[in-house]
C-alpha cells in the first residue's frame, strides 16, 4: 500500500489532516482538488509533493487509493462525477453515510469502503497532534479491503472498529454524546456560571479539569463505578435544591436536568451505592412540576 498513490476530494478540516498524517507515516499522498482551489492550495502547502489538481477527475485520473473528504451530503454527488476504473480503492471519511453512496466507484469495478475517525476536526493541526490512539470506524463489503483499511488506521496511529452494514447512522449518532452534545453541555454549564457573574473562561478554567477527572475516574474502573455526585450518594435531599435552583434558572434548563438526572440513576444503582428505595425517591423528586418564574 505504501507505493499506492493516495488522492484526495475535498481539503477541509479532515483531508487536512489525513492526508498529512498520511505523508508523515510514509505514504504517497500525491494529489488533491477542492471546490474553489483554496484548501487544495493550502494543502499542497502541507504536504511535501503533493499537487493541487484542476478536478476531482483528474484526482481520480491520477491517483489509486481516492479519499472523498467532502460534506456528507456531496457524497454520492461527486462519487457519481467521476469515471473511475477498476484498480481504484475509493473510502469516503462520514461517520452516518452509507458506502452504498459510493454506488456509482463500485459499479465502475473500484473497491469502495468507509474510514471514519472519532475526532473532532475543527483545527487540524489539533486534531493531526490528538490522531494517535484515535478509534476509526471502517467499513467494507470486501474482507481484503477492510483489513487494509484496518492497517492503514495502525499506520497513523489509530485503532480500528468495524461498523456493521447499515448501521452507520445509528453509530454516528451515538458519538455524538461525547461529541458535539458534550459542547452543548458544557455551554449550558457555563451558561449557568455566568448567572452569577463568572466568565466563560473562569467556568472552563474550573470545569475542564473536572472533565478531565471523570474521564480518569471512568478509565481506571468503569462507567458506574467511575460516577460521582449526589445521584450515586442517594443524596435526595441535593437533588431536590439542584431542581429547585434549575428551574429558577431557566425551565429548559430544568428539564435537561431532570432527563439527565434520570439517567444516572441505573448507573448508581450498578455501582450498589444507591438502594431502590432512594432512587424511587429521586424519581419523585424529578417528577415535580417546575416552579414559574416571578
């Protein structure tokens, strides 16, 4: 595979960053094109020996191992742009988008496939130093193929987990929880710190290192055991200020409160530190109406 000609489709945050990470583990990585130029551009800046091509055929023309690393909803589109040919290798990089996207590459002989990693790429020279020890989810109706999709992951430092056929939406969907639905809970959070006068920067500053004690209290044990708070305590009586306050603070946000609250409660009950009786108490407590404004 090393002397495989790797081309890629679109120089958003991903293609970026794989195809330097690409390069950097010894691949050929010879050519790009983008819609507008520019983030070809850029990437031929990246990537020793790489040339910003005139279209995505002439990627393809000049390139075996294609990567389309463009949005999710231009996938088929642009697969089905292009002429391709049987010693093709062509993946697209989208976490919920089938590889039957790529009818238009199977139909034409190339061998198609799916390579997503778990990683947020929003800068990628941030997300090119946290790859290693990344999981990339790989698909491929091909054995032969998914195995080199597997050792291709390995060359840049990733591990490998295979999404069953038909069952990437539901897998992206569920990345999402520590993904873009973290962000959006740590913004409410800080929402929440900026009620009584605290910035943006002062609520990370103090909740950042928690997240990063959790994630540690998680990995050395396990997801119930590695739960703290007033939940897994039985600590009833916290619960019922915490909802009081909530909803005092904003009734969206007591309802979030509440279905989070909810869904810890099976996970204090594994750890044997909440007893049935407390949590039927909590559920009580979560079952009150909140309490209007004024």
């Amino acid at each position: 595979m090393p002397s495989a000609k790797f081309g890629f489709i679109g120089c958003g945050s991903v293609g970026r960053t794989l195809a330097q990470a690409f390069s950097r583990a010894g691949h050929q990585v010879a050519a790009a094109w983008s819609r507008g130029g520019e983030g070809a551009l850029q990437m031929q800046q990246e990537v020793e020996g790489l040339r910003a091509l005139a279209s995505a055929q002439a990627v393809a023309d000049t390139c075996d191992f294609v990567w389309l690393t463009v949005s999710d909803d231009a996938i088929a589109r642009v697969a089905d742009g292009i002429a391709w040919q049987s010693h093709h290798k062509v993946v697209h990089c989208s976490g919920a988008t089938d590889i039957e996207a790529l009818a238009k590459a199977k139909s034409d002989g190339a061998t198609i496939g799916g390579f997503h990693p778990l990683q947020m790429f929003t800068d990628p020279a941030v997300a090119l130093r946290g790859l290693p020890g990344v999981t990339v989810g790989v698909e491929a109706a091909e054995p032969a193929f998914l195995e080199t999709l597997k050792r291709l992951a390995g060359d840049i430092g990733c591990t490998t987990v295979e999404v069953p056929r038909g069952q990437r939406a539901i897998y992206h969907a569920s990345v999402y929880y520590v993904g873009p639905f973290f962000i959006a809970l740590l913004s409410e959070a800080v929402s929440i710190w900026k009620s009584f006068s605290a910035s943006e920067r002062d609520a990370l500053n103090a909740l950042l290192p928690l997240l990063a004690g959790t994630t540690s209290a998680v990995t050395s044990s396990s997801l119930a055991k590695g739960m703290g708070g007033c939940v897994a305590r039985g600590d009833v009586g916290t619960v019922r200020r915490h909802i009081a306050a909530i909803d005092l603070f904003s009734p969206n946000a007591g309802e979030l409160y509440r279905s989070l609250t909810e869904r810890t409660i099976p996970l204090g009950l594994a750890r044997a530190s909440l007893t049935t009786s407390v949590a039927d108490q909590i559920r009580e407590a979560l079952s009150t109406a909140p309490t209007a404004k004024g």
